[in-house]
C-alpha cells in the first residue's frame, strides 16, 4: 500500500454530494484546520458511500481521474512542509 497514493476529499463548500474518481480514498470533511479524522472509505463495487463523520455523499465516476472531483474545489493535497 505505501507504493501508491490514496486520495483525499473534502467538502467544505457543502455540496449535496461529491463525484470522485476512486473508489477507495480518505474523507477529510473539511479543509484544514476545521477537518475530522481523516478516514478510509471503500465503495467495495457500490458506486456510493457516505462518510459516517461528515455526512458528506461520495459517488463514483469513472470519467474523472482518481484524484479528481466534481466540484473541483473537494479533491485535497497535503501541502509539502
């Protein structure tokens, strides 16, 4: 598992839900410093699932890339120290 990235979401915006383009990924709820636990989400072979901390509705869609979003604005990357 250390030999790829997992990607992080979030959705500070408060959209009804958020397309993603994986299937297994880490929900952050917010940006930071206002973010829950990070978790880890699997839609196993469903194509949704929603985050038990944030409520937030992940659906899956295949013509985004894994770290892509739709709104944009909820795929998240660490910032590098």
């Amino acid at each position: 598992m250390a030999d790829q990235v997992i990607p992080h979401f979030q959705n500070s915006s408060g959209h009804d839900s958020v397309a993603i383009g994986a299937r297994e990924f880490m929900c952050i709820g917010a940006k930071p410093p206002f973010d829950h636990p990070h978790i880890f989400l699997d839609m196993g072979s469903e194509n949704e699932v929603v985050c038990p901390y944030c409520s937030t509705l992940y659906k899956f869609d295949a013509t985004l890339q894994a770290t892509e979003s739709s709104p944009a604005d909820c795929s998240w990357a660490p910032v590098a120290a």
